[in-house]
C-alpha cells in the first residue's frame, strides 16, 4: 500500500481508538494499558511514514508499510465486528456485559486483537531498528519547456485557440492601451506550453519592444527576476540576490515601453505575487504578460485585473485521431471504417490529451508492424506498461506528478476514490462528497467544518478533475476524470487494494475493502475469492447478478450505492436493514416500498430514493437519529401517528439537514411536521391540484418557520424550493419579514412577485418559472441588491426596463423564453453581470440587447438554432465590446444517462463551426451556465427541464 495513504489511514484508526478509551469501562484486564500503547504507537508510526515519502521505491520501507497495512485493516475489522454485534442487539457497544455468550466472546476477540498487535507493532519496531532506511531524495516532474521543440507540422487543432489569444495579445483600436495578464490554465499535457510559444513566436508577438521567457517551475522570485532582467536589458545587468531591488530594476527598465512575457509554469499564487509589482501598469502602453499554470485559482489572481483566463480544451475527436494515427505511423487507415469505430476505444481514453495522444501513438509504433492495431488490446496493455515502457515514460512521470503533488494524503485517497466510477462517467458532486464522509476520508472538525466541500475544490483546482455540468451559480454539479488520470487512478487503486473490480472472471484483489462493478454480472458464488463480510463500501452500475446482491454475507459495510443497479428489488431490503454500520444508502432498480426494519440503520446519514419508485414513507426513516439528508418525492402514509414524530422532533434528536422533497396533497404529514425539523438547511416541496386548504395553511406556516430570519451571521446556506402550478398563488403570499434564504426557487403561476422575497436578507440565486411573467414583477426584480444569479423560464415577458442602480451585484443573468421579449437596460443597472444568456426559441433580427453598458460582460449566450445573421450580429457586438466576451452557443442533443424516465431533460451537444461552440449536457432539474473543458470547445450547460439554480434536483444533487 502507498506509504501516505497508510498514514492517513492509521490516523483515522487513532481517532476510532480515542472513542474507544473515552469511554467509561473495562472490557479486559489491561485494556486501557493496550489502548494507550496503540495510541501512542501509532501516530510515531504515521510521523515516520510521512518523513520517508518519496517517489522511488524502497523495498525495506514497502515492506513495513505492507505490514502495517494488514494489522491495521485487521484491527479495524476487529472494532466494526464488535460495533456491529452491539448494533445488532440494538445496544451502545459499550453496555456490552457478560449475560451474552456472544458477548463475552466478542470482548474475548477484542482482548486477543489488542494483544496481537500490540505484539506485531513492536516487532515491526524491531525490524525497524535492525533493517534502518535512509531517507531517499523527491523525484522532480521534468520541465515543461520541454514540449517547446515541437515541429509546426507537429501540432494538432492549435489554429482556434491560437487565433483567440492573439487578438487579446494584439493592440486593438478604441480599446484601452494598458497591461492585460493572459492566464492559459489546464491539466498537465494539454498544451498550454506549446500555445504560449505559438504566441511568442508571432508575427504579433515579435512587435514588442521587450520580451523575454522564462518557466517558473519551483525557482524562487529571485531567479525569475533575475532570469527575465537578463533578458530584456542590454547589456546584462548585475546579479542581485534580493527580490525588491530587483523588482525595482525591472520595472525602470520596462518603464514607457511595450513589453511581452511568457511565464511558463506558475505553481502558486505566492510566485505571482512576488514578481507582479516589477510589472509597470502604464495606461498608455499595451503590454501584456501569459502566464501558464495548471491551478486556477493561480489563473484567476494573475488575470484578476486587466486579464483574461483561457481554459485549455481538448482536441476534438478528429483532431485526436490524426495526431494518434501519425505518432503510430498508421494514417493509410485514417479513412478505414473499421479503423473509425475500433478506435474510439483507445481515442476515449486519451480523452483528447496532446500528450497521451502522442505518448499512446509512440507505444503503438514501437511494438506493432504496418499492421492495424486491436484497439482492445492496445488498451490494456497501456495500462500494463504505464511505468514501466520508454514511450509512455513523459505521461506517466506527469501523472505520477500530479498524483504526489497533492499537499496531503486524505486527499489522494478522495482523488483515488475515482476508480469506484467507470472511466468517462459523470460523478454528481455531492453524491461524490457525501461518500467520502461516509467512507471516513474526510472528517469535519472545528478548523474545518466541510472537508469534503474542501478537498473537491483542491482538486477541481488543480485541474485534476473537470467539471461537466455547472450551475448557474458556478457550482460544478456533475465532474469527471481524465482519461488517462482516469487510467493511473484505476491502476494504483487496484495495486493498493483499495477497490476490486471484476476482470477475466474473478474480483480482483482479493483482499480490497471496496467493490465496484460496472456492468459485470456475478451470478456463480465460486468467483467470489473475496470475503464479503469484511467489504465496506459496494457499488453497482448496471446488473449485479445474485451472488453479489445477496446482502446476508455483508456485515460491515458503510457504503451502498445501488442507484444504477438495474436487478436490484423489494426481496433485497430485508437484509439491507441489517447492515446496521451503513452510513450512505441510495437505492434505485425495482424499489417501490420501504420495510419499517429501516429503523435499525441508527448510524444512517445519507437516504436517496430519488430514482426508486418509492411514493409512501415510512415514519421510521424520520426518527433514524443520525440521518443528514433524505432524497426523493414522497409523502407520509395516512395512518401515521404525528405525537409521536412531533415528541422525537421535538426533543432535538433529529439531524436532517435536507429534505428534498415531499409532496403536499390532503395529507398534512410533512407539513406539520417540518415545523418541528429544527437543522433543515435544504428543503424541496411539490403541491399538487389535490392539496386541501388546511394542507396549505400548514406548508405556509412551516415555509414560515423555516425562512425566519436569526440574524446567524455564519454562511447559513438556506434554500427553497417550490412547485406550486396545481395550486393557488396565493400559498406564497403573507409571508413576512424578517426572513432569511439564499437560494429560492419558485414553479408555478406568478402574476406578481411575492413580498417576502424582496424582504429576504442576503438572497444569492433565485429562479422563477412561470407563464407569464408581468412588468410589475419584472420592475419588483431590479430591487434584488443582493442578488448574484437569476434566471427568469416563461412563455413570454413583458415589456420593462431596468433602470439605473438595478440589480447591482448580479453576475449571471439567464432568460429562457419563447418569444423575444427581453427587458431593456439603462446604463447603470446590472454594473457587475459577466455572462448573459439569452435562451429563446423564436428569436429574430429585432431582438434588442444592448451589452455596451454591460462593463464587466465576458459571455454571452444563445442558441445555435438561430438564423445566422443573428449570429452574425452578436458577433460584431462582442467584438466591439471592450472586453471581447465569447458568444457560445447552444444546440440540443440525447438526454443524458443519469436522467430518469419520469423527467423531461433538455441538453445539448457541441458544435463544429467557427463560433465558440459549446457542450451541453445535463442531468434532470439542474441549473446549468457554464464548465470550463470539452473535446475542442467552451462548455456550456443550461437546464431548461425545471428550476435550475443551485437546485438538488431529483437526480443531480
């Protein structure tokens, strides 16, 4: 096992060991002296792990991290059995007294565990000491000015990209002479570098009266400085050591000229801001600086002002296939059919990466003849030969970088946590975090109350993973891997036995704590060499097969995701509610009622129901105490007894956070209810046509409780949803102030808007859907002053204008319509919006937006069904924008594999053309604007199918 993962590991084991010597009693004479021991062991053990990291292999170390792997998977299987047991008799674990036979032999196995490894872990000790290992140097990822001798003839779909760059590096006339920061971001073996010297080497490029490049890599602010000073002065200045002079030096010398800088390989943001006041910021001198980073929050702060960020795009899939079919010497099979279809395979999981295009090309060349390769085969043996083959070297050596770069270990085990999906597949984001609390990855603490949230947006960062489907408030909603990082995740995965996939037959490894089956049937229990009692995490995409699902063989497992799993039904539940360890559990297949048994799952945190058909809820899954989040569109059966939920709500036990959703018909069960729910964070609500007038008196007076504004001065993250087209408007009306939320969602018949969402504190996001919508709620609107996000969905709107000062902190507006209608504005209204979308069916050449006022605009959007004289026009407007915004454009394609088959999804697919296209996909009722990585274009995703901004939608949350 991988030595940092080991460390985060045992760590998590010290925690659990904490709670066991917290606790009052004395399981076995000598307990609390074992206890201490492993405590105090344990962590020197992690501290000199972490000492002796590095990228080469060490036998001895490999040995002791092996070692200490197994005990400490045996250990934790030792404390689950017994959690498990005590569960089981619907006890605390440590009641546990000697009345049970079972009991005493549980105690008995504890005192034996303890003492065995407290014996092995000072035998390893030993070892240590006799067999001592000296700490071995890090292993550097070459630089990357490396990829700069590339031949011209060499290069692959850089002319679109090319041609966008240097009109942001050329001096336009109207526009402002001044210095502008390009930023090129993207995960390693894109290209940025390659773009960044196509850009140096320009005809516009060369204009400048002072260049110079110079790759940051780890160099400190000293020798960039230094380096770029030799270059741009003549003769060569002096060598000075410290930073500020020669900051000073460089910025008199680049004073009242135009300058051009490539800075390649910008690591941090601290490097950025060493060197930047060196920079003259002259504004009557058009200079420029591009920077090239794969961290975006790198490209974000050297753009910050002035600047514009361009996020690398993949090539295209014919783009690939040339490069692909050069670099192995087989492009007499570029027109073949065969040769089209078979090698889709090896073309998805280069994933449009310049760099695995070539390195995977290379691999072929060198042990294939003139003969046309088995994609197939080819395939598996890349992922054999990852480390190990000449060719392939470069890309595993970055992949490997990217990979050991990670500042801690919890977050390579988040990012490994990717092999659990299949390659290409779209990961909904919270789905991905809440497993990784479950699983114990990340655990909240006073420092850091969402670690998950956290490690995602490290890792989205960094490039490392990409976002698919975003929301309209930036959100990315659904995300993936690359390729071929998709392909190093699932080998190191495998090769630390952290997941077992089924492959030629059998699971394999044998001995991984996780099992993740895509497709792959299982029906003869004999293939099953692996003990499903110790398997702690299963999930299923696709058919299982019987040896799989059959649930009495599992005991501790934690999580359970079988949303995909098309075999699994009713039969099956009885013996998931006794897994009573499961912390996760989303279900889908044939699942039409739940057992009360559900009760037992006491530690159950996450329920997802959403793509069952579950209609009715048993009250018992309201009383699970530890349960967080509850998913799906259900009601309350008639007969349930409300004193007793009210007294269990009531008494503070219940944990919910997100109930989303309920349906509101002559039943009153939610309603009455939810006042009780004191932690909702989340709520979804759908009121149908049959909903009684004491139903909706009760959803008011509980929408009421809920909005009530505490004046909580933390980032309360509130948010409400409402279906209401089968009821009276008036539901929304009469409620009143104070009140509080940050998201809110309205469907349904909105003749105005309603009073309290102009008296809602610190609204961000809010989406209306309706008919119709009036000019007296359209007018109501441009009094949102703290609204970031909007997204109006209608037939048609009224005629208004936003006046001065409306709308004054919006960022993204969002019109979809059927008819041109779209509200005018003065100068001075919507000051800070930076993407436009304008989503109309029937859009014509008298559609009037003017975006000149718009100061901060970088995109605008429509669809691609529009005449091309529209598209025409918008681009000259942008063009003649002061910050040349990119006109993307829309264009609808198949629904998604995630959405379900009582939705209605709206999605697109990307284009070829000479706009910036765009990529649309989306997952049911999400709020879809914009994404940032595509095979050759801009991503863009708008969801059209139901209340979009920053909704947990019935699948997408």
């Amino acid at each position: 096992m991988d030595a940092g993962l080991l460390s985060a590991f045992i760590k998590k084991l010290v925690a659990r060991l904490f709670v066991l010597a917290d606790e009052k009693y004395k399981l076995y004479k000598g307990y609390k002296e074992d206890i201490h021991f492993l405590m105090e062991e344990l962590p020197m053990i992690t501290t000199a792990i972490d000492e002796q990291l590095s990228g080469t292999d060490d036998h001895a170390l490999h040995f002791k991290v092996n070692e200490l792997h197994q005990l400490a998977q045996e250990m934790e299987d030792c404390i689950d059995r017994i959690m498990y047991c005590a569960s089981k008799e619907q006890q605390p674990w440590y009641h546990i007294n000697y009345t049970s036979g079972n009991r005493i032999t549980s105690r008995l196995q504890l005192a034996k565990e303890m003492k065995r490894l407290k014996r092995r872990l000072q035998e390893a000790h030993q070892r240590k000491e006799r067999y001592p290992v000296s700490r071995p140097s890090h292993t550097e990822l070459p630089p990357s000015s490396s990829d700069r001798l590339i031949a011209q003839e060499d290069l692959f779909g850089i002319d679109a990209p090319l041609k966008e760059l240097l009109e942001h590096l050329v001096e336009t006339k109207g526009q402002w002479k001044q210095l502008n920061v390009i930023s090129i971001v993207g995960f390693c073996g894109l290209g940025k570098t390659v773009l960044a010297q196509e850009l140096y080497d320009s005809e516009i490029g060369r204009q400048f009266e002072k260049r110079a490049w110079v790759s940051a890599g780890q160099r400190n602010s000293e020798a960039l400085l230094t380096e770029i000073l030799r270059q741009v002065h003549e003769p060569p200045p002096l060598v000075y050591s410290d930073a500020r002079q020669l900051s000073i030096d460089l910025r008199n010398h680049l004073n009242n000229k135009r300058y051009f800088i490539v800075i390649d390989d910008i690591r941090s943001k601290d490097q950025w801001n060493c060197i930047k006041s060196a920079f003259p910021r002259l504004q009557d001198v058009s200079s420029r600086i591009v920077v090239t980073t794969k961290f975006q929050s790198v490209a974000n702060t050297c753009s910050s002002t002035n600047g514009y960020v361009h996020n690398m795009r993949r090539l295209d899939e014919e783009c690939s296939k040339q490069l692909l079919l050069k670099e192995s010497c087989l492009q007499e099979y570029s027109d073949s059919s065969s040769s089209q279809s078979d090698s889709k395979v090896i073309l998805d999981k280069c994933d449009g990466q310049p760099l695995a295009l070539t390195a995977v090309g290379q691999f072929i060349q060198s042990r294939n003849s003139v003969e046309q390769p088995e994609w197939e085969v080819v395939c598996k043996d890349v992922r054999c030969h990852l480390d190990s083959d000449d060719c392939l070297k470069r890309m595993y050596q970055v992949l490997t970088h990217d990979y050991t770069s990670l500042p801690s270990h919890e977050l390579k085990a988040c990012l490994l946590y990717f092999a659990t999906f299949p390659s290409n597949h779209r990961v909904r984001t919270k789905r991905l975090m809440r497993r990784w609390l479950a699983e114990g990855f990340v655990v909240p603490s006073t420092l850091c109350s969402d670690p998950a949230a956290q490690s995602f947006k490290e890792l989205m960062d960094r490039n490392i993973i990409q976002s698919v489907d975003v929301s309209n408030s930036l959100k990315v909603k659904t995300c993936k891997t690359y390729g071929m990082m998709h392909e190093y995740i699932m080998r190191k995965s495998l090769s630390e036995n952290i997941i077992a996939l089924f492959d030629d037959g059998k699971l394999q490894p044998k001995y991984a704590r996780r099992l993740s089956l895509h497709d792959s049937s299982i029906t003869d229990a004999t293939n099953l060499e692996i003990d499903l009692s110790l398997v702690r995490s299963l999930v299923v995409i696709g058919e299982a097969g019987k040896a799989i699902l059959n649930f009495r063989k599992y005991q501790l497992l934690r999580v359970l995701d079988l949303e995909q799993c098309t075999d699994l039904h009713n039969g099956h539940l009885k013996d998931i509610c006794n897994l009573l360890l499961i912390k996760y559990l989303s279900l889908g297949g044939k699942i039409t009622d739940l057992p009360k048994d559900i009760k037992k799952l006491k530690v159950l945190e996450t329920l997802d129901l959403r793509r069952t058909y579950v209609k009715i809820l048993p009250p018992e899954v309201i009383q699970l105490p530890n349960l967080i989040h509850l998913f799906g569109k259900f009601k309350l059966p008639n007969t349930v007894v409300q004193n007793k939920l009210q007294k269990f709500l009531s008494s503070g036990q219940c944990k919910l956070q997100t109930l989303s959703g309920f349906l509101v018909d002559d039943n009153e069960g939610f309603s009455e209810l939810m006042v009780h729910m004191n932690k909702l964070r989340k709520v979804k609500i759908w009121c149908e046509s049959s909903a009684t007038s004491s139903s909706l008196t009760n959803v008011k007076k509980a929408i009421q409780k809920f909005i009530h504004d505490v004046k909580d001065p933390s980032d309360d993250p509130r948010s409400l949803s409402v279906h209401f087209e089968g009821c009276s408007e008036d539901l929304l009306e009469g409620l009143e102030a104070p009140c509080y939320l940050r998201s809110l969602k309205l469907q349904g018949n909105i003749p105005k808007l309603p009073e309290f969402v102009t008296a809602l504190r610190r609204l961000r996001e809010l989406c209306l859907r309706s008919t119709r919508m009036t000019a007296d709620l359209l007018t109501a609107l441009g009094n949102l002053k703290d609204l970031l996000y909007l997204k109006l969905i209608a037939d048609e709107l009224e005629q208004i204008t936003f006046r001065d000062r409306a709308l004054p902190n919006l960022l993204c507006l969002c019109y979809v319509v059927k008819h041109p209608t779209f509200p005018r504005t003065e100068d001075g209204a919507l000051p800070l919006l930076t993407s436009l979308q304008l989503l109309c069916e029937n859009m014509d050449s008298q559609c009037s937006v003017q975006i000149k006022g718009f100061t901060r605009l970088r995109e605008v959007v429509i669809y691609d069904e529009v005449n091309p004289d529209i598209k025409a026009n918008w681009e000259r407007a942008v063009k003649e924008h002061q910050n040349r915004p990119k006109v993307l454009l829309l264009k609808r394609a198949d629904p998604p594999e995630e959405a379900t088959g009582n939705e209605t999804t709206e999605c697109f697919a990307p284009l070829e053309g000479p706009v910036q296209e765009t990529d649309i996909q989306m997952p049911p009722e999400e709020p879809k604007f914009a994404s940032n990585s595509s095979k050759g274009h801009q991503v863009l995703c708008v969801g059209l199918s139901d209340l979009p901004i920053a909704g947990i939608g019935t699948v997408s949350s």
